[in-house]
C-alpha cells in the first residue's frame, strides 16, 4: 500500500524488512547454486542457470503478492515455490549429497503449481476436493517419485539412493505417478471449471487464462519428453519449454492479481493510519477497506435506525438475501449498537474474522456516515410520506365531491321541483301532504349534509373534545367494545385531536369489516408530552400498513406529526395497533 499522508505503521515497515530479507538469501542461495553447476562438465551451466533463475522469478512473485496482500496466503505460497525450485535445482551440482536431495525433491514445483491452482485467490484451499487433490499431487511428487531413484542406480551419484537394479518395478512406478499425476490434473481442471462456471463475467475474463496456462504448465512436464520428438524438438528444448512454462506460472498469477482488482495492501494498522490521517468519505472509505482487504469489490451498508435491515449510500435499503452466492456480509459493531456491515467478495477474502477487524477499525467513520445515509433515507420517506399526504386529500376531496354531485345536489333538486310543484297546487286539498312530503325530504338533505360534515370534522370531537368523541365512536361498533381511557388534561392541539380520532375511527372499521373479531379494546392514554393510542381485537391478524389506503395514509398523517406508528398482527394472533403522538405538556 503507497503511503498516504506520510503515514506508514510499523506493522508494515516489519513486513517490508523481513520480505526484503528473504529476497536477498534467495539471490545469493541462487549464486551459489550458479556457481556450483559449473563444477560439472555435463551440461552446459548456462542452461543450468536457468533453474535458479526460475526460482528467482517466483521467489519476485511471490513477495511482491505477500506486499501488496500481507493477510492473503498466495504470495507465501509463491514464495515455498520458490524454495521447490532452488531445492529441485540442487540435482544438477555435482555435490553427491545435494544430488540425493534435489532428485528426491525434483517433482514440488509441480505439486505447488497444483496448490496455487487450487488456492487461488483467496489464498486458502476452499474445499475438500481441493485439499484432498493438493495433498494427492505432493504425495505423486514425493511418494510415486520414490521407484523413480530407489530401482535405478543411474539416477543419483554412485547409486546412493538406490536399492538395486529393477527395471520392471521402475517402469511400473514411472506410468503409476504419470498416471496418477494424470487423475491430479484432471480433477484440478474439474475444479476450475466448476469455479468459471459460478464467476462473474468479469472474474471469468481473469481467471480462465490464468487456469488454462497453469494446467498447461502442469502437463508440459509429463507429457514433454513424450510428445517432445514427434514435435521435432530434442531432449534440451524440451527442458528449456518446461523451465519457461513454470517460471512464466507465478508471473500470470501476478498478472492476474493486478488484473483482477487485488489492490495492493499493507493490512488493517495501515488502514487505521490511513483514518487518522484522511478524510474518510463514503467513496474514500470503501476504496481503503478495498485495499485493505484485497477485494475491490467491497461494499460498506449501514444499518437502520431499528437495526432491522441495512441501507446502502445513498439511502435504499439492501437485501441480504440478493447479494449471490460468492457475495458475503459481515455486521460491524461499535458499543452495544449495529452500526453497518461489509459486503465482500468471498472467493477473495474467504476469512470473516480479516473482514470484521478491517471494520471495527473503521467503526466510527461507518457510523459517521450511517447518520448521513439514514439522514437520506429519512428524507426520501418524506418526501414519499408528503406525496401520499397530496394523493389521500385529493382522493377525500374527489370523494366529497363525488357525494355532494351525486347525493346532496340530486336531492336539493328534486325538492325545487316539489316545492315547483306545491306552488301550483295553491288552496288544493293535497297541499298540506305535499308540504309534509318536502319537509321529510329537507330533513334528508340536512342528514346527508350533516354526514358529510361529520366525516370531515365529527361535531363530538369540535364541541367536547377527543374523550367525547371517541365514546361516542365507541357506543356505535357493532361488536362489544371495551373503552380504557385515562385522564386527558383539557383540549389537545387541534391536528393531534383530529389524528387520534381518525386513528381510532379507521382501527375499529378495519376491525369490524376484516378482522372477524369478538371483542374490540381501546386505550387512550395523555402522557406528559404524549397522547397514546391503543386498539386491539382478536381477529384473525395479517394487517399491515401497506395492506390497505386506510392504513397507510394513518401512518403518513402520524408520521408528519412526528409520532410512531407500529401494529403487530400475527396471523391468527390478532392486531394491535399502537400509535403515539406528541403533544406537548
């Protein structure tokens, strides 16, 4: 990680120290070997040279792998590569006992392409199959490689290794390690398939050369000396090809990381530096716990205001359940309180534990910016919460409207017409039933309009209060309904009146007409600065604020009043809904 602000922990001045060392006796133990091959006369020593060399090039890859992402296992991993090769290197001095050695050793490089293959890029073998197959390709390399010295006194020094000569046990275990190196490269394909086939486009655009040259790297070796001469190439090319296709292995795994988006890290005390020293926006901080971690990909949510879900930046809540299957959440904790969670890649960083400690040092610039981010949601559901407010007044006034064209105006014209019509009558024997027929109508109309008025604004609840009110709607429910009502201290403000009534009103019609209660219960109780509604029945449940207009606009109008609106109704439980309204003292 490039230092930023001049910041630099000592955690990471540790590492660089220490991969700088392990770099410098790599390049000498390659020297030495150098200049060990040119004590044999057998094959030229610069050709030699090229085993170190390629030691040299993993032994680069992997520590430059191991600086950019100190908690991920692929540049240690790089680095054991490395040691294979200058191990394997050791069969061609001319030292007897570091012969012995290196032809014991010759086949690990393989068995570690085989791991990086598997490890890849996480670092960490991710299941059974690709432990069990790593395990197999060092037990090919290690165990199967033993007849390949023990039966052929040619192999090493003077025979040191060998029990005697037994051409038929040789040439049978030489076709069991190729066969079962065979059935190890098979299965590492079967793996890397299976992964390209649950990637992303764009980690499939990375990954699927990077496998495809690996298992070709793998192949060369066996398959080289057999398919080398009918390709016209001699015994030295083909060594040359095979020494180039794995050197080239950790230089496409390198390729592969930068490619990839596996920013370089310098691990979490460099990320907490990097607080310390910077404004941590929401963009900016995703982007540090991105190198941190090595995965691009991250993404940080916060949770909301009731801890019950997760928002996004910009305020939209996130769903667990559609980030995929390689997509992985883990909670960020500050105090007692959810604060937020990352979204990670977990084919990347495939250890939980990196990624809540990369979060509980970001903690509190997390929980800056879950206020921002709840500030936002907040404000969008006002936004939506006054643009329902506008929709419920003008489906009241389309409604009013509606019943005074086709209600009250019908009616006060068909009485012009009779009262038209008694004043033709003048002194006939009809007129007084006429007359009675017109008022009866009159007092129609007046009850018609008297209702209207009524659901606009109750009569009860303008001449004596909210208590009145609410009685009153309570002697009218056809269903037993018991009344809990504390003592109100005189009038409340006029909006908070109008609320509660409607809230109760809209509660015991809900109940009445859906609910298929028994009984009703309704409580009303006048805190210090809050009013505080309860109806209950014991219905069959299932209500939810979005289930219905009634509800809905409820909420809205106890919502703009800055009060709480919460049911509970469990199927077959019932419903309980709770509002609280402030009120002032």
């Amino acid at each position: 990680m490039a230092r930023r602000g001049g910041v630099r922990s000592p955690l990471v001045r540790a590492l660089r120290v220490g991969l700088a060392l392990i770099g410098a006796c790599g390049a000498v133990v390659a020297g030495i070997e150098i200049a060990l091959f040119a004590d044999q006369r057998v094959v030229p020593w610069e050709l030699l040279a090229l085993f170190p060399a390629g030691g040299l090039v993993w032994l680069a890859a992997g520590l430059e792998a191991w600086r950019r992402r100190p908690s991920n296992r692929t540049g240690p991993i790089m680095v054991i590569g490395a040691l294979s090769w200058f191990v394997a290197a050791l069969a061609n001095t001319a030292t007897p006992v570091l012969v012995a050695v290196g032809i014991v050793l010759a086949t690990t490089p393989l068995a570690v392409v085989v791991w990086l293959l598997h490890a890849f890029p996480s670092g960490r073998l991710r299941s059974r199959t690709s432990r069990l197959t790593v395990l197999g390709a060092f037990g090919v390399s290690l165990v199967l490689q033993v007849p390949g010295y023990l039966f052929d006194p040619a192999a090493s020094p003077g025979g040191v290794l060998s029990v005697g000569s037994r051409a038929d046990l040789l040439q049978a275990g030489t076709w069991l390690q190729r066969g079962a190196g065979m059935v190890v490269v098979l299965t590492t394909a079967g793996v890397l398939v299976s992964r390209l086939r649950t990637a992303t486009p764009g980690q499939r655009r990375v990954l699927l050369p990077l496998y495809a040259y690996g298992v070709l790297a793998v192949l060369v070796m066996p398959l080289g000396p057999l398919l080398g001469p009918s390709a016209g190439l001699s015994a030295t090319q083909v060594a040359v090809l095979q020494i180039a296709l794995l050197a080239g292995v950790p230089v496409a795994f390198a390729a592969a990381m930068l490619r990839g988006g596996f920013a370089r890290t310098a691990g979490v005390q460099e990320l907490a530096a990097w607080l310390a020293s910077s404004a941590a926006t929401p963009e900016r901080l995703a982007g540090a716990l991105g190198r941190a971690l090595g995965d691009a990909s991250v993404q940080v949510v916060y949770a909301s205001r009731d801890g019950r879900g997760f928002l996004d930046g910009n305020g939209a809540w996130l769903d667990p359940s559609a980030l995929g299957e390689h997509r992985g959440l883990v909670g960020i904790e500050l105090g007692s309180r959810r604060i937020g969670a990352i979204v990670y890649d977990a084919t990347v960083v495939d250890d939980a534990e990196l990624v809540r400690g990369a979060g509980q040092v970001a903690a509190l610039a997390i929980d800056h910016d879950r206020l921002t981010a709840e500030l936002r949601a907040s404000h969008a559901d006002l936004r939506q919460s006054r643009a329902r407010l506008v929709e419920a007044g003008d489906r009241v006034r389309q409604r009013i409207a509606q019943d005074l064209h086709d209600g009250l105006q019908v009616e006060l014209v068909l009485l012009a017409l009779e009262a038209q019509r008694l004043a033709s009558l003048d002194g006939s024997a009809g007129l007084p039933d006429a007359a009675t027929r017109l008022r009866v109508g009159i007092d129609g109309a007046a009850r018609h309009l008297r209702g209207i008025v009524h659901a606009l604004m109750p009569a009860a609840l303008v001449e004596r209060g909210l208590t009145a009110a609410i009685e009153d709607l309570v002697d009218r429910v056809p269903l037993p309904t018991r009344l809990a009502v504390a003592e109100v201290d005189g009038r409340l403000p006029a909006t908070v009146e109008r609320t509660a009534y409607f809230v109760v009103a809209e509660a015991l019609t809900n109940a009445v007409k859906h609910a298929a209660a028994d009984t009703l219960t309704v409580t009303l109780e006048h805190a210090a600065t809050r009013l505080v509604i309860g109806v209950t029945d014991d219905g069959v449940g299932g209500a939810t604020p979005e289930g219905g207009v009634g509800l809905h606009g409820l909420a809205d109008r106890v919502d703009a009043l800055g009060g709480r609106f919460t049911i509970e109704s469990p199927a077959g439980g019932g419903t309980h809904l709770l509002v609280e309204l402030p009120c002032g003292s």
